[in-house]
C-alpha cells in the first residue's frame, strides 16, 4: 500500500455531456440536433438507440446534485445543448433553455460544487449542418453568437469554460471515418471541419475577453499518446502522426498560430488543403487560460500504406483491455504531460478519464473492481505528473453515471453510477464509494 497526497487546492470531479444525459429531447423548446438525426439513421447507432430519454437528468437533475455532493466533488464537467438555447441555430434565443441551465447551476453553486462549463459537446444544431456545418462560416459566426448569449448569461455564475470538446472526434471520427455524427467520410471535409471550429473557438476567446466574462477559458482535446514499434523511420513517422492529428493540428494554430508543416505536407499529398482565409491564424492563436486534457488510452504504431489516410496502424500490445476495447496503459498520460510541455507548462485539467467496465447489478450491488483499479493506475500517474512540476490542476473521471455512448448506444458503461435505464434509478458502484474515499482524504491509498 502507498499514499499519494494531492495538493490542498486539486479539484476533483466528474465529466458528463448534455446529449448523452439528458433526455427531454423534444421538451423545453429544444431543437433538433445532428445526434438526434444520426440516432435515428438506421444503422448508425448500436440497438438503433438515442438520446430521446438518455439518463432523463433534464428531470433528474436535483437527484443528480445530491448524488455529486453524496461523491463529495468539488467540480462538475458538463456540457450546454446549443439547440436548447438557440434552437435553430442562429435565430430566436429560447428562454426556457437559458432558465434550465440557470437552475441547474444554481443547485450546483448550492451544493459547493465549481461549474466547469463545455460548450459544444457534439450537439450541433441540425438546421447548421444543413447548410454546411462547421465547414460554413455560418456556423462559425453562429457559435460566437451562441457562445456570447451564454457568456452573458452566467457570467459571475461560471468559471471554468471550455469551448470545444474533443475537436479530432468532431472533424475526424465524425467526418473522415464517418463514426460519429453527421458521417461524412471525406479528408477535405473534415479539415475544412477542423479549422472551421478552430476560428470559431478563437473568435468566441476574443469575444470572452471583450465582455470581461469572469473566470478562464480554454478547449479540451482528447489525447492518443503512441509509441514506434520499432525504431524505424517509417514506423517513427506513423507514430508522429498519429499523435500529431489528435494534439498538434489543434495545438499548434492556438499556441503557435500555424499547423504542424509536416502534417500539412502529408494532407497536401492526399489531396487536401487547409482553408485559411486572412485573419484565421491571429485569430486562433489568442492566448487561453487553460487547457482540458481527456485521456483514456494509449497505442503502440507502425507504418501501414493500407491504414487510412495516415498510414499509421495500431498494433495490439497484448495489454488487458476495458469492455470497450481499449488497452489499459497509464503510462501515455504520463508521457504525454511531459510532451504537452512543448507548449509551455500551462494550467492542465484532466477533463475525462475513465473505464467502460459493463458489470451489473449483482444482489444490489455493482462490484466494478476493474474500474477502481484502472482509477488507481491513473491517479497514480497523475500524483507522478503533480511531482515534476506540471501544472495540472485537476481531474473529472468520466462519468458520473452511465450514459449515452454515442454510436454505441448504451450498451457500454462508463459511470460511477449505474442507470438502469427502464426504472431511470441510479445505484452507486463500488467504485463511487472508492472515488468518495480518495476525494475525502485528498490522497490516493493504493490496494497493494
Ligand atoms: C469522448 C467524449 C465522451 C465519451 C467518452 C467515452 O471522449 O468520446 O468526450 O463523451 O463518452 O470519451 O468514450
């Protein structure tokens, strides 16, 4: 057994996002967006299931708060649904979606608990996609304006703001390998995808900034950290580019305002042009305040002229794997911290980390050893990244509760909380009491 302290002032908490809990999908004004359309595409999501209902949170929210305070978090991850607020889009603001989320916060404020504010978490509105999506400025200009209405609204109320969620999942897996909403499969698209929402966080930065909005702002990109298989150039290369597409074509326009060259090169011999327009790098490059980092995985690559666009193919490991299929390796998070210091030691938060593990309900009880086990190795890295003199500042597992797993509906199950999604009742797993401990405690008490 070891103890890992953590610093006085760590924040910890849990991450969610809105379309994966809430429900209430035709309730409260809110519009259509493009996970209710890609839900219902046959085909497209495991089971054929959506989000109509999800964790039904948009009711159960007061329940959710005393379960959060019940866990002891001192921060809370969640995400607004842009079509509760602006339901087409770009037209009429809906009040109703402004008041739920006022309620909401304010019951978080109650219970002691920070806000930690993502804007976009995937649910575009439809009637944008429409017309283009992130490809079209249009939309652009309609997330600064989004972005502003909610700005206004809560300033004073929230501190922690995040614009995007995961850009690689929205410009990649949603529109070259066509995974995630809407599909598209189509290098250029997801390249004009990828700029398109870098000018918008940019611009919603400026406007942050301008209105003197309280508290720090920054975006949260999910991390692949690979290693060579072997040491070859070729297989060196692979690996570089891997990493680069999920970090450093996001990275580099905000902390360098320019994308990674070799990257580019690679794209232009594809066939595929970054669609810079004057102005764009300045306006990417704003300086932010903080960065969100979600890791779950890490993987060992080598060069493969038939594996995809980026030729880089993930070779198995052998290592032990979640229900979902992802290898268990804390060591990326480690190395990639140190990595991430290329841009300076910024202010970190682990915005997601976490294990599907599908165990059940045994006798009352979820027993989900595996994922209190993988908890530990992390936080145990985390302890380890703490000690060299990296500014990471705090952690939200992934997920409060069970919930919508995108494209693989809910058959997979990455909560603290186990929803039974008939009854909607909420039971905590063993690894919520484990959580609880270390939160109490503020240090991490290692099993063996
Ligand atoms: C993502 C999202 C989360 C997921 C989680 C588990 O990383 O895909 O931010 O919404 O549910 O990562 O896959």
């Amino acid at each position: 057994m070891t103890i890992f302290q953590f610093p006085k002032d760590f924040r910890w908490g849990t991450a969610t996002a809105s379309y994966q809990i809430e429900g209430a999908a035709q309730e409260g004004g809110r519009g259509v967006s493009i996970w209710d359309t890609f839900a219902r595409t046959p085909g497209k999501v495991f089971n054929g299931d959506n989000g109509d209902v999800a964790c039904d949170s948009y009711h159960r929210y007061e329940e959710d708060i005393e379960l959060m305070k019940k866990l002891g978090i001192n921060t809370y991850r969640f995400s607004i649904a842009w079509p509760r607020i602006i339901p087409d889009g770009d037209g009429e603001i809906n009040r109703e979606g402004l008041d739920f989320y006022h309620r909401f916060v304010d019951k978080l404020l109650e219970a002691g608990i920070e806000p930690f504010c993502t804007l976009y978490h995937w649910d575009l509105p439809q009637t944008l996609e429409d017309d283009g999506g992130w490809g079209n400025r249009r939309t652009v200009d309609a997330f600064v304006k989004y972005a502003e209405v909610i700005f206004k609204e809560f300033s004073g109320k929230i501190n922690f703001w995040l614009t995007f969620n995961e850009p690689w999942c929205i410009a990649f897996l949603s529109n070259l390998l066509g995974i995630h909403a809407p599909g598209n499969r189509d290098l250029q698209t997801s390249i004009n995808v990828a700029h398109g929402l870098l000018v918008a966080h940019g611009k919603a930065v400026q406007s942050f900034r301008r209105l003197g909005i309280t508290g720090q702002i920054g975006i949260a990109p999910n991390v692949c950290w690979a290693e060579p298989y072997s040491k070859s150039p070729e297989d060196q290369a692979a690996c570089d580019r891997s990493i680069a597409l999920n970090t450093d074509w996001f990275l580099d326009p905000i902390y360098k305002g320019s994308y990674p060259q070799f990257m580019v090169d690679w794209f232009a011999e594809a066939g595929a042009t970054v669609p810079i327009q004057e102005g764009d790098m300045e306006i990417i490059s704003q300086p932010i305040d903080l960065l969100g980092i979600n890791y779950y995985t890490m993987g060992l690559n080598r060069f493969n002229p038939e594996a995809g666009v980026l030729q880089s193919e993930e070779v198995d490991m052998g290592l032990t794997k979640t229900d979902i299929g992802w290898p268990i390796e804390s060591r990326g998070l480690y190395e990639f911290m140190h990595y991430l210091q290329k841009y300076g030691n910024v202010d970190v938060y682990i915005t997601e980390n976490g294990a599907c593990i599908n165990d059940d309900l045994n006798n009352g009880k979820i027993n989900d050893d595996r994922r209190i086990s993988y908890y530990e190795q992390h936080l145990a890295q985390i302890h380890r990244i703490i000690n060299d003199g990296i500014n990471l500042k705090g952690y939200m597992a992934w997920s409060l509760m069970d919930n919508f797993e995108w494209a693989e509906g809910y058959r997979m199950r990455f909560g603290l909380i186990h929803v039974d999604y008939r009854s909607l009742v909420r039971t905590p797993k063993e690894s919520f009491y484990w959580y609880q401990n270390v939160i109490k405690n503020n240090w991490l008490e290692t099993r063996s």
